[in-house]
C-alpha cells in the first residue's frame, strides 16, 4: 500500500471503523428504516473522522471512487430502465408470457411462467413484472383447479433471480462495474445460473411447496386470459423480444469477439463498439420504442417514460456510486487484505465470501438490489487476496442476494398480498423458492468458478 495514497496504515483502526461501519449501515436500514442513501453515506462520513484517518486521501477516494464507478455505468442503468418501461408499456411483456405458453403447453402454465419469469426479469424490475403478471396467475390456477402456490412459486423465484443476477438489470449491472467484471462473460455465465435456479424454483413450487398450500386463484381474475386477443395492436413475437435479446446479444458478443479475433481485426473493431453497454442499450431502447402503435404511447415515450425510467433508476445510481466510494475507501486500508487474509487461512472457498456478503445484505436490508451491490462494493478490494476473478465474485454475491426473502422485503409483501398467501404460506412456498434457486445458482457458480470459465 502507498502510504502517499493510503487513506489509513493502521490495521486495528481500519478493523474496527470497518466492522462498525458495516454493522451502522445495517442497524440504520432495519432498525430505523432510514434510505439506504443516507444509511450509506453517513456511515462513510464517520469513518473519515477515524484516528490516523488521511483526510486528504480519503475525500478523493471518496470523489474517485463515485465518479469512476458511474461514469461507466451510469448511462447504461437509465438506459435499461427506460427499456424497461417501453416493455410495459407496448404490450411486449404480454406477448413474450403468451410465447412461452406456446412453447410449453398450456398444461404446464407453471413452467411457462417461470420461463416468463426468467426472460422478462432481465428487462423488469421483479415486482413490476409480477403486477403485471398477476392476473394470469390466478386466472390460470383457476382454470387447471390448482393451488395459487402452484402456479406463483416458480415465477417469483425466476423473477428475482434474472433481477439479481442477469445484466442488464440495474442491480447486477452496478455490481459488475463496481467489481471491473466483464459484462458478456457475466450475462452468458449468469444466465446459465439463472436458468438452472429457475428451474429449481419452478420445482419447488410444483412439487414441494405448492400441493401443501391450499389457497386458490381468487374468483376476481378468472376471464383473464393473456393468450387472448388484447384491444391493443400488440407487438409481433420477435419485437417483443429485440429489445430484450439484441443488447444482450451484442454485449456477449463483444466478449466472444474479444477473445476470438486478434487487436486490429474489423470485427473486433466493430463489436468494441456496438458491444459497448451504452451502444447495445441505446438500441435496445430504439426497438423498444418501435413497438409503438398509437399516438398516445408515442407521446409518452418522448417524456413521461423517460422520466419514469429515471425516477427508477436514480436510487440505484446514488448507491452505486455510494458502494464505488466505499470500495475505494476500503481499498486505502490495511482492513480489506487482513479479512481476506484470514478467510483464506481458515481453508474456507474464497468463492464463499461474496456469497455470504449477498445473503447478510439482503436478510438485513431486504433487498436484492442492495445486497447484491453491498456484496460487490465490499469484494472488490478483496479480488487481489482472494484470488477471485471479478465474474465469479460478482456472480458469487448476486446469487447469495435473493437468500432469502421474507418479511422484511418489499418484493415478498406485494407477491404475497396479491396472490393472497398468508404469510407463513409464503415464508414456505416463495421464501423456499428464493432459497432454493440461490443455493442452486451458486452452486453452478461454483462449478463454473472451479473449471476456470469464469
């Protein structure tokens, strides 16, 4: 460490601002349900006043941390947000759930859904997604006369597993800038994650959890049918999914190309470019917007969604920028080697930190999205020691940060009042769900980590 950059040389302090840095954090977000913005910040600014603290260096690993950190993502999360509301707002969410259907049978209205699940939370906030999806649930729990659990289960876990750890999602996205993870390698790799805990979900629901649970689809919802003609011109199958696909398409491709073709090649020129996450994105929003088809919706989309995708996405960029500070500002300590030190010399898998990290700040928190960028924010000075790379690391902890949701989280309060669960229904049926596809997404991390593909 260089002492003329060192924002402080003591060990024991650096320890200890550390150790009380992160338990104010938490005991300020589920003790007095302060924003996580404030909760962040002020825990950060106490640690500037430690003894032996650099002030000096500590205000421009502040500065530099949250500037470099949302300068590269920054435009790219308000992009996916505003592709996000485009996708809600066409129609396209509608059409991608019908494909599904097709693709499975409407006998396997469970399956369809956590596939849904898995496609859409790519692109959608989960508890958006499923508000939007909810009347389908019941009305389809009601046509094949099975349990709300049943039909629920596997597509709140999908959900919240591609909202965790897929990019473009914010939430993911924000971690992979804040551990310098490459974004194609995390979207290929994750998505294979994603896909096994998905299904590990969808089991869960269907096998498990849902023949215990006895509430039915309510009586409301049962003309609803998403398979049927809407009064909208909706999109074509294939538009639906562009605006999903394509980005995500070019960002892999950029990594593939990278590692395919030598410097100077014109592909590689070319996907640098149109693989680069505000390229991808951009285009992304364009096929989005070209969904539109009537005059209302387009004017919208000129402001109303743009402001909505900002409003989305402001909370997530304030603390992305807020976990880039703390990682520079941990990174100036001796604290980051001497816990990863210590982890290393218990014997424990490196992989296992990240991971644990995920699940402290989601149970604590409540939410996915802070835990999975509490878990990268705290890692990322930790990869040299560790021995992690960046995309295990940030995998790692995204699949530890849907484990495991329950009363204190605002995704499992509107999931469980709009199936009308009660509430130790759903502490089983989508508490076990997001357990269950965490552990299995890890363990494909794992798997993957251990044969050097990520």
């Amino acid at each position: 460490m260089d002492p003329s950059t060192a924002v402080n040389m003591n060990a024991a302090v650096s320890l200890g601002g550390f150790a009380v840095l992160i338990f104010l954090l938490l005991f300020l977000i589920a003790k007095w349900k302060w924003h996580v913005f404030f909760a962040l910040l002020i825990p950060i600014m106490l640690f500037g006043i430690l003894p032996g603290v650099q002030q000096n260096n500590f205000i421009d690993a502040f500065e530099t941390g949250f500037g470099n950190t949302l300068g590269g993502i920054g435009v790219v999360i308000v992009l996916g947000s505003i592709i996000a509301e485009a996708l809600k707002h066409t129609g396209a969410i509608q059409v991608i759930t019908k494909s599904m259907v097709n693709l499975v049978g409407s006998k396997r209205m469970p399956l369809a859904l956590t596939l849904t699940g898995f496609i859409i939370g790519i692109a959608i906030f989960s508890d958006v997604a499923f508000v939007i999806l909810n009347p389908l649930v019941h009305s389809s729990a009601r046509a094949m006369s099975v349990g709300i659990a049943v039909m629920s289960t596997g597509l709140v876990g999908a959900l919240q597993l591609t909202h965790a750890i897929v990019p473009p999602t914010p939430g993911p996205l924000a971690a992979a800038a804040l551990l310098g993870a490459d974004i194609g390698k995390t979207i290929i790799f994750g998505s294979v994650a994603c896909l096994l805990g998905s299904l590990s979900c969808w089991a869960w629901g269907v096998y498990v959890a849902g023949p215990r649970i006895k509430t039915m689809g309510s009586e409301e919802f049962k003309d609803i049918d998403f398979s049927a003609d809407d009064t909208r011109q909706l999109p074509s199958t294939l538009s639906s999914y562009t605006p999903i696909v394509i980005p995500i398409v070019l960002i892999g491709m950029q990594s593939v190309v990278a590692l395919t073709f030598p410097d100077g090649h014109i592909l590689k020129t070319i996907f640098t470019y149109l693989g680069w996450p505000v390229v991808a994105l951009s285009i992304g929003v364009w096929l989005a917007y070209r969904n539109i088809t009537n005059e209302a919706d387009r004017t919208n989309a000129k402001d109303k969604w743009v402001e909505e995708g900002l409003r989305t996405s402001a909370m997530i960029l304030v603390v992305t920028g807020l976990g880039g500070s703390l990682s520079a500002i941990l990174r100036g300590t001796p604290a980051v080697d001497f816990i990863a030190g210590a982890f290393a010399d218990y014997g424990l898998p490196t992989i296992l930190l990240p991971f644990a990290l995920g699940i402290i700040g989601n149970m604590i928190t409540g939410s996915t999205t802070v835990g999975v960028i509490t878990a990268a924010s705290l890692s990322a000075p930790m990869l040299g020691t560790l021995g992690l790379s960046p995309e295990a690391a940030m995998l790692s902890g995204a699949s530890g940060s849907v484990i495991i949701k329950y009363v204190n989280s605002s995704y499992f309060w509107i999931c469980t009042s709009l199936t009308k669960l009660s509430v130790a229904d759903a502490v089983f049926s989508y508490g076990g769900a997001t357990l269950v596809g965490g552990l299995v997404s890890f363990a494909t991390v794992c798997v993957l980590w251990s044969v050097g593909l990520i």
